[in-house]
C-alpha cells in the first residue's frame, strides 16, 4: 500500500498560495484522473483508490502545515505503510518556481511540515515530491508563502503539477526513489 499526501493550510483563505503547492499538486492529479478525497478522518482528506492492482491513499491533512505529521502518522500507522511507501509532495523555497526535485529521505530543510511528519513517524526515510516557490525577493518569507502565484509563475507550476502527475504514477508502479530522482531531477 501507498500513502501519497500533498501539503498546504485548509480553508479558502490559503486555497491558491505558495504553501499550498502539496494540496495543489495532489488536486491536479486527483481531477485528471477523476479521483476525489471522499473521506474526512484521521486529521485530514482522504481517499484509498485502487490503482493498476496497488492499493493507494492520497491525503490533504488539515492539520496546518506545521503538524501536517500527525495526520500522516495516524494514516501510515492505522494502515501500517512503511515510510518508504510514502510520498509527500510539498513547497520548497531553496529552488526556483516550478523545479521538480525527488528525495528518499535526509533533512527538512527548515519545512516546518516536513519536520513534524519526521518527529511524528520517528525517521527521515520517506520519500518527497519537491516543487519550488523560490525565496521571497523583497518580502517576508510569510508573506510570500501565504501569497498567490502571478500568471508567469503559474504557468511554470502549472507544468510542474504537469510533471508531479508522472511521478505520482511511477511511484505507484513502484518506481524506486533512485529511478525516480534520475528521471526527473
């Protein structure tokens, strides 16, 4: 079984900003693959799909970002997902708007979500789906994670989303991170 979770802040106050990116990726590829999150437990939204014979759960915790790990962690622990069958797709500022990274575990890189799902599964080794917003030119870095893309950066997040949804699937074939970071880094 597969656990890919996306990560962002409920409510439409947070619907279209930078640190949505998570939520906004995994919505992408629920709508083109007609799939939504029917199901609200465990801190979050949630679906458990069936896909070419994997069992796989996709999840928005609503938690906020900052204890996005603790819906993940009731999710992996009530369905005992090992945390390399988890792909956690978030922001990252240390990379330009719209680059695609893959990593199988290491640091959070001072993701706040990120940390709080390592402190909650208790290790580093799951694997992250890393979409760039960059870093803020002349504002705070709050402002600008909990503000809206322009029409150019959305159209480089729209091919990322684009990029996100083949990862998804190979992830869900079984592709291990190793293929994956050669595919797409």
């Amino acid at each position: 079984m597969k656990l890919i979770a996306g990560l962002g802040n409920p409510g439409r106050k947070y619907a279209q900003t930078k640190h949505n990116t998570g939520f906004m990726a995994l919505d992408h590829y629920l709508e083109k693959n007609g799939l939504t999150l029917d199901k609200n437990k465990f801190d979050g939204l949630w679906t458990k799909q069936n896909i070419n014979g994997e069992d796989v759960i996709f999840l928005e915790p609503q938690t906020f970002m900052n204890d996005s790990g603790k819906s993940i962690a009731q999710v992996a622990n009530f369905f005992k997902i090992k945390p390399e069958d988890i792909l956690v797709i978030h922001d990252d500022m240390d990379m330009p708007i719209g680059k695609i990274r893959i990593r199988a575990n290491g640091k959070s890189g001072g993701h706040n979500g990120i940390k709080s799902i390592m402190a909650c599964l208790g290790t580093n080794n799951f694997n992250r789906l890393k979409i760039g917003i960059r870093h803020p030119e002349n504002e705070s870095v709050v402002s600008w994670v909990l503000s809206p893309f322009n029409n150019d950066q959305q159209k480089l997040m729209d091919a990322a989303f684009e990029t996100s949804e083949n990862v998804i699937n190979d992830f869900i074939k079984g592709k291990n991170a190793q293929y994956l970071m050669n595919q797409y880094n």
